[in-house]
C-alpha cells in the first residue's frame, strides 16, 4: 500500500522537472535586446590646399587614421578645397573603400569648380550610403542627414539662405533651422551628432590659446546662432562638429559638445598642431584627439574625453 502513492508522484515529479528547465531555458532564449551597436568615425577638415601625395601634409593624417585601426567613415566639416584632391588622398593613404560625407565650407561656397564637385559627389542628394533625409530646396545635394548604426547625423550647408546654396555667409537661417528642426525631430537614435563649417562660439586653440574668426562665423548672427544652439540642446543632440578656425578645442555648452577640428594640413600650418579626431560610440561616446608632433613627425593621442 504504502509503495503506491510513491509510484504515482515519479512521473509527477518529471513532469515539474520539465515544466521548470522549460521555464529556465525561454528565459534563456528570451534575453533583453543586445549590446548597442558600434560605431567609429574620423573627422578632419581645413586641409585645403594641401591634400595629395605629400606626407608632411594631410597624407600624414590619413595614414595616421589608418595606423590607428578601421573607423566606419570619414567626417570633413568643410573648407576641403578642392575636394577631388582630398577625396583621392583618402582614398589612396586611408582606405580605398573609404566613405566620405564633405560638409561645404566658407572656400568652398565661394570657389564654382568646388560645389560642382560636391553637388557631383552626392547627385539628387542620395548617392552617399546610409542617408534617410536629403536637404531642402536649393541644397539637396550638400545638405543631408544619415544614420549609421545607433547613431545620427546632420550636415549641415550653413551657405544655404532658403534657395541657393552658396547665397549665405555662414549662418543657420530660417529656412536651414526649419529643415534641421523637422530631421531632428524625425530621429530616434540615442546619438545624434551635427557637422556643419563654422563654430557656433569660436574657441581658443587648446595649446597655444590661439583665438580666430570671433564675428566671422556662426556668432556673426547672434540671434540665429542662439536658437540653433538651443534646438541642438533641446532635442538631445550629442555634439556639433565644426573647423573653420584652425584651432582644436572641445568645449561643453548648455548641455551640448562643440568639437572644433582644427586643421589638418601637416607641416603646412604649424602655429597650431595639425588635429583630427576619432569618435567612437557603442554605449557611450567617446572623442580621442590626435595631434602631429612637430618633432617626430607621428600624430599622438592628446586628449579622451567621454561625450
């Protein structure tokens, strides 16, 4: 009798076995959402006149880049005249696959042969991987948005006055900051960078303190330039990268990081340091600044900074 009931609970007990390692193994299988997709990017600009086959000038930053192991893309917020010359030292000392997103600078905007290129470079304002957003009106082709892993970006045409693209002197006027607004808007991507030529607030050199084009960039229209440096701020934008000065320096304000890039031209410029910077993001965003040692002739690490 007493056997019985012992008989009876075995294929009960298996059966709570089961229940148990089936409940243990979908917990298993449903796991929350994976590690944040990363990405890496290199931004350098100012180069100008002296891209090519020299390596005392922006060819040494290209193979500095890729010394340094694989960024995803390559970032110039402006003044990259002419742009086929630069576009070919990349190509050639960096990567031959490597993907290039030119944003248009002051010498650019004022140079024919140079926005033809770039309005060659991305026709009908999609030829460029990855982009979701072309630009209105008048800037379809130098004015986009894209987004590359978790993250996005804006580049901006501040040269764009709500119909030509070269009609403006460096400004985030009514027609570009309505555009900039609705991309931003639109994005769900928990890292959202813009790069655009001129500094919203132009910063001393971070060596030397050297301080250039105060009243000559974005700052020139303090009313424009304080509302694009709010919307950045109020829709959680990461960073603004911008050049235009020839001075390295990153600095944050009211909530938002403005990355200035310097230049990049080697030994062709050297009263402040040739720069170009790597951004990787994955969960947080982290900058590291490289800059040419004068003595050497290799560029070194001088800064990491968590965004």
């Amino acid at each position: 009798m007493s056997k019985g009931p012992r008989r009876a609970r075995a294929p009960l007990v298996l059966l709570l076995g089961l229940v148990l390692f089936a409940s243990v193994s979908c917990g298993t299988v449903e796991k929350g959402p994976g590690p944040v997709a990363k990405v890496s990017f290199a931004a350098a600009a100012d180069m100008r006149d002296l891209a090519g086959d020299d390596p005392d000038l922006f060819r040494g930053a290209c193979e500095a880049v890729r010394a340094g192991g694989p960024v995803d893309f390559f970032v110039s917020p402006g003044d990259i005249d002419p742009p086929d010359v630069v576009y070919y030292t990349i190509r050639t000392y960096l990567s031959s696959q490597m993907i290039w997103y030119p944003a248009v600078g002051n010498h650019d905007e004022e140079t024919v042969s140079d926005m033809a290129w770039l309005r060659e470079f991305n026709p009908d304002g999609s030829a460029l991987p990855k982009i979701v957003n072309f630009g209105p009106p008048g800037t379809v082709e130098t004015c986009y948005s894209f987004d590359y892993a978790d993250a996005h970006f804006v580049l901006l045409n501040e040269y764009y006055d709500g119909t030509s693209d070269t009609g403006a002197h460096g400004d985030v006027g009514d027609a570009l900051h309505a555009w900039l607004v609705a991309d931003l808007e639109k994005t769900a991507k928990p890292f959202v960078f813009v790069i655009g030529h001129e500094p919203a607030y132009p910063l001393p050199d971070s060596e030397t303190g050297r301080l250039r084009h105060v009243g000559e960039s974005l700052d020139k229209y303090p009313a424009h330039r304080d509302r694009f440096w709010q919307t950045l701020a109020s829709h959680g934008v990461k960073a603004y990268i911008c050049g235009h000065t020839h001075n390295q320096s990153a600095s944050k304000i009211d909530g938002v990081w403005q990355l200035d890039v310097g230049h990049a031209r080697g030994y062709g410029d050297t009263a402040t340091r040739s720069t170009y910077l790597v951004i990787s993001v994955e969960k947080t965003a982290v900058l590291k600044v490289y800059r040419l040692d004068l003595a050497s002739g290799v560029y070194v690490k001088t800064a990491e900074i968590v965004l």
